[in-house]
C-alpha cells in the first residue's frame, strides 16, 4: 500500500546554501548558510512511500529533519492534495511508479529505488551522467559492490570462493552479481552462482508448466547446503528476492562456518556482516535535493541521478552470530544483533 503525506512548508528564518543548479549538475550540495530571505515563500512538499521500501520511515524522517532545520521546522500535513505540490519524493519503486502516474510536470525526487530506468520504462537520456531529461531526479540504492567485496576477504580468513544467489527472474540481484563477478575475477577469487527461486518464480514456472508435467525445481535447503559445502563465503545482493532466505542461508553457512555478508539490513539482520548505509542519510541528502529545487529553482530534468554508494557507510557485524564462528571483530566493525539465529535448526 502506497502512502501520501503532503507537507506545506513556510520559509520563514534560515536557509543553508546549495550548489548552483547547473546542467548535469552533481546531486550533493554545500551547507553554507545565506542571510535570512525578506519575503515569505510558501512551498507544498509530497512525500510517497511504498511497501517495497527498506526502513522508508527512518528515509522520511530524516528527510523531514533536514527540512525543519532549514526551514524553521514550520511544516504543516495536508490530505490529498497532489495538484498544490511544488516537489514530490519518492521513497520506494512503487511510490515513484506512483508519483509518474499523477504528474509529468511536477519535480519528482526519489530513494529506495535500484534502477530508475526500469520505473520509467525507458533509458536515460543520458546514460553516462544518469539524466533523465523529464522531471526526476534521486539516489540510486545500488551499493558498494567493490566496498562490499573488501568486507568479504576481511571477514573470510581462506577465501577460495564466493557463492552468489539469485533468482531468475531477479534483475536486481542479477545485476549486483555481474558485477561482484567482476571484482572477483579481478581480484583472482572463484565465484559460483547458485539459484534460489523467489515465490513469483515460482508462480510463474508453474503456470508455464503443463499440468501433466510438474516443474522440477531443487529444493531451496539442498542448493544452500550445495553452496556452503562449495564456498567459504556467500553473498546476499541488496533489495533482492534472495533476503526471503537469509536466515536460512545463515543458519546453514554457520554449520559450514561460511561466512555470510548481507547486501541490505533486512539479510544483515541474519548474516555475519555487512555494510549500512543509514537511511537518515538517504533522507538528508534527498532533502537537500529538493531544498535545491525549491530555493534555486534546480532543473531536475538536467540534475543527474546519484547514488547511495557516494554516502558514507558503516561496516556491520552481528554479534550472535560472530559467537557461532568464534570470530573477533575489530572496532572498524559496527555489532548489531540477531537473537533468532539457530545453528541446530537450518530451515
């Protein structure tokens, strides 16, 4: 379900600087403070978060911090009002799916999405520099592959090879994969990829299937046990079918003491490690997106799309788990917990 907040925002006291709003412009600005504005200006905010959001609600807050802090925290809620929007941002594919829908005017700033292409339908206008050429604009939340990858070979004391999942259908994960293959094979480390189907494979195999004939598909408990016996570490890609097994993946691989690294905090909460990118530093920087927007009159349709691996991150371990290897973090290492990890009990 796809939820509408509306936000009308008076700039009454302080506005910090941004960057000039030049074509193809960089989608991070300054924080320089510029003097106070004489005239008041009224501006109209809608915020749309979809279920297919990780955390969308830690994204909105700290996008609506940002906001107060600049504009004197004067923000007032309206209801279902979308034709009075100066600015839309997005939280999630859904949401911004959504947002296309109701307007091809309207800026439209997004998060939580891996591709924007794909959402629009359509390629970039300019593909190298990510610029759509209508009205949207955002973060990418494609991580750190190669950061992803340095985590791995800190954690995994003999990596001889790395397991990669995915599901077919799975573009998303598809994608993160090709390229961790690529830092792999740069990096002389094997790889393997080992396909866990997700249920909307499923569904769709067997309407494909004739009655007669029943598909066949491995079992997803022999696959991971396949993979851990194979590999001495296994990768999770972010916003993927592939985090509906995390646990299971974790509660096998500790067995095997293969190590795991989770691409997004719904498999961190099940694997070794991984790297967080906060989500309130998600909504900071979108914030500031349309901060930009508002008070420099941004073009979004020129503004090139970032990403989230431009943030910074944390490395992330989990402390329950860690106990089951017997491994030691360092204090570079964030530790978060797991209380529902079963070693006894794979699937």
């Amino acid at each position: 379900m796809i939820k509408k907040h509306f936000f009308t925002i008076a700039i009454i006291a302080i506005v910090l600087g941004l960057c000039s709003c030049s074509s193809g412009s960089s989608t991070e600005i300054s924080d320089e403070v510029l003097e106070q504005p004489e005239d008041v200006v009224t501006h109209s905010v809608a915020v749309f978060s979809s279920d297919d959001a990780i955390n969308p609600k830690l994204i909105e807050d700290g996008f609506t911090d940002v906001l107060k802090e600049y504009y004197d925290d004067r923000i007032t809620i309206l209801d279902d009002n979308t034709q009075n929007a100066d600015v839309i941002f997005c939280i999630g594919e859904k949401a911004l799916a959504n947002a296309l829908h109701v307007t091809s005017e309207t800026p439209i700033v997004f998060s939580e999405v891996m591709d924007a292409s794909k959402v629009l339908g359509e390629s970039y206008e300019s593909p190298e520099e990510k610029i759509t050429g209508i009205n949207v604009t955002g973060l990418e939340a494609t991580p750190d592959i190669a950061s992803q990858l340095s985590v791995i070979m800190e954690i995994t004391k003999n990596l001889n090879q790395v397991g990669l999942f995915y599901s077919p259908e799975d573009a998303v994960a598809k994608a993160q994969n090709k390229i961790m293959e690529t830092y792999l094979d740069e990096a002389g480390i094997a790889w393997k990829e080992y396909i866990l189907p997700s249920d909307k494979y499923k569904k769709a195999l067997s309407k494909a299937t004739p009655k007669k004939k029943k598909s066949k598909l491995p079992k997803p408990k022999k696959i991971i046990k396949m993979a851990c016996s194979e590999c001495s570490a296994l990768y999770i890609p972010s916003h993927s079918s592939v985090s509906d097994y995390s646990k299971a993946i974790s509660n096998t691989a500790v067995r095997s003491k293969t190590t795991t690294f989770g691409g997004d905090m719904i498999s961190a909460k099940h694997t070794l490690a991984s790297l967080h990118v906060s989500e309130s530093s998600v909504g900071f920087a979108c914030a500031k997106i349309v901060v930009d927007i508002l008070t420099n009159g941004r073009d979004v349709s020129t503004t090139e799309i970032g990403n989230i691996s431009s943030l910074s991150s944390k490395k992330v371990y989990n402390k329950d788990i860690a106990k089951l290897y017997g491994i030691d973090f360092p204090k570079s290492f964030t530790e978060v917990h797991s209380p529902d990890i079963n070693s006894d009990n794979p699937l």
